[in-house]
C-alpha cells in the first residue's frame, strides 16, 4: 500500500491509499488519478520520455521527472507531491515558471563565438538542456537571492561567454560576473539535473572568464579576496574580505549588522587561524 499526499491548491493535500505496482511510471498514477478518481486534477506533460521536460514535480522535496520515476523507486511508502516551485504554486501540480524563464534575460545579448568552446559544456551541452527547471529551483542561492541568475541560464550563458577571440567587451564580462558569485557549491543542480548537465563546472567555468577582467573589476576583487584571506588564515574570514571587496568605509554598514552577533559571541573580533595554515600556504602557493 502506498500512501500518496498530493499537493491541491490553496494549500489542500488529497491523500490517495493506493496498491500500485513499484515499476508504475509517477505520470501514469497521475493520469489514473485524474480519469479514475477526480477528474479535475491538473498536471503537466507532453513527452512522456523524459525529453520536454514539462511533467517535473518534487517528491519528498526531490525534483524528479514523472514520467520517468517510478514508484517503487522511492524509499518511502508515504509520497509527498509537490509542484516544482513549491513556495509559489500555479494550480495543482503546476509550477509558475515566469521567475525561471526571466533569469534567461540577466544575461545581455553575446555575440555566438567561432568555436572554442569549453570542455564542460560543448554545443550540445547548452542545446540539451530541457529547460525543465528542476535546478533553479532547488538552487538554495536562486532561494535566497533574487539576483542571481541560476543555473540554467549560466549553463546556456557559458558557451558564449568562451569565446577564444576576446571579443567579449567588459560590461559583457562584468554582467556575466555579478551572476556568478552568489553560487555556494552545493553541487544539486548537478544531482538532481534529468539530462547530467553540469551547470556548477559551467559557474566555475564563467567565474574563470571573469578573471581576465582587470584588476578593479568585482570578479577579480572578490577571488583574490577569497584567495588572500585563505592564505592569510588559513579560511575565509568575512571581516576581511567584506573590507578587501568594499573598502573600510563600504563595509562599515556591514561590520556593525555584525554586533548583534557580536554580542551573541557568534562571531569573534579576533581572527582566528586554521591550525594547518602552513600546509595550507604551501598548497595554494604549489598552485600558483
Ligand atoms: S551548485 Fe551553485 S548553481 Fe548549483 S544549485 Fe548549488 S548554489 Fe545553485
Ligand atoms: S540544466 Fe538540467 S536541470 Fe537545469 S533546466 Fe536544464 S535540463 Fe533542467
Ligand atoms: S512528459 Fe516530457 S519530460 Fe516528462
């Protein structure tokens, strides 16, 4: 017996105790549900083999495809099921995806390079991707921070931003740096993606294009930050790279947000050192 919790709008679960067999196909259920048992039960699809992209849903907080997973492959007998934007639901199972499709436009109009193009994302790579949605919204800094482009659209924005001939022109280059930086390196996009696309490597791939931006741009300034502050204590220490990337008056309103923590004794004035500094050092100066 499986029990099923589907979301319904307005917030409303419909729960279905159901005996289905573990290779039945989440959009088959679906569509049994919705002839069978209530018919105005509202989903999406249109492949049903995994290609458009169209029918994902979050099940127990997992993004997967539903006409791809199959019932008998989720651990739980008890299935939560959730439109894929779940903090803003359309109707039913369908997702509002205006958000999703408007992180395509942060990125300004690049001229399609020759060639060149980088190991971790071949034309292929950018064309095979669904537009499904699935990373952006599991993406916890698309979560936290409306300014940050995503995963998708950097994957799409990688393969131009590879251009070996140099054509690209600073505000180009600068844009595609404040897209980039909010990234933490969860690595989901990479997890849950349906088509193995790699959207961190083409994050990590844009920042590396950033730094050939000179010297007083935001991309270069915040890795050498970064850098310098490993190198100094051995971990990153936000007092100094708040006042390495702002300055000491810009980051003034940000150290004093910081007393409260202060006095919490959350965060320390002193700066604390990793114990393995020196093998540390010596690592990022092997790098070099
Ligand atoms: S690795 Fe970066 S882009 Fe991918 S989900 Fe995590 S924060 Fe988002
Ligand atoms: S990169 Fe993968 S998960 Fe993200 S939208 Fe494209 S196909 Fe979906
Ligand atoms: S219906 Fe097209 S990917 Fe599932």
């Amino acid at each position: 017996m499986t029990i099923l919790r589907i979301y319904r709008s307005e917030g409303n679960y419909d729960i279905h105790h159901l005996d289905i067999k573990p290779e039945t196909k989440l959009l088959t259920l679906f569509e049994q549900i919705r002839t069978k048992i209530d018919s105005s039960f509202a989903f999406s699809s249109e492949c049903r083999r995994g290609i458009c992209g169209s029918c994902a849903v979050k099940v127990n907080g997992i993004p997967v495809l539903a006409c791809k997973a199959e019932i008998g492959s989720f651990r739980s007998g008890v299935l939560r099921i959730e439109p894929l934007n779940s903090a803003a639901p359309k109707i039913d199972l369908l997702s509002d995806f205006e958000p999703f499709f408007r992180s395509f436009s942060r990125f300004p109009e690049f001229p399609p390079p020759d060639g060149g193009l980088t190991r971790h994302c071949e034309p292929s790579d950018a064309l095979r991707c669904t537009q499904c949605g699935i990373c952006f919204y599991s993406c916890p800094s698309v979560a936290s921070d409306d300014g940050f482009a995503g995963p998708a659209a950097i994957v799409k924005a990688e393969r131009f931003l590879s251009d070996p001939a140099d054509r690209l022109t600073r505000p180009q280059l600068e844009a595609a740096a404040e897209n980039v930086y909010q990234c933490v390196k969860c690595f989901r996009c990479e997890e849950y993606c349906p088509r193995g696309l790699k959207p961190e490597h083409s994050v990590e791939a844009v920042r590396r294009r950033c730094l050939t931006l000179p010297e007083d741009s935001l991309g270069t300034i915040h890795t050498k930050a970064l850098f310098d502050s490993i190198f100094h204590y051995g971990k990153i220490n936000e007092v100094f790279t708040a006042r390495y990337i702002f300055g000491f008056c810009g980051s003034l309103p940000l150290i004093l947000s910081g007393i409260p923590f202060l006095l919490k004794r959350r965060v320390r004035i002193r700066p604390v050192f990793s114990k393995n500094i020196r093998e540390i050092r010596q690592l990022l100066e092997a790098d070099e």
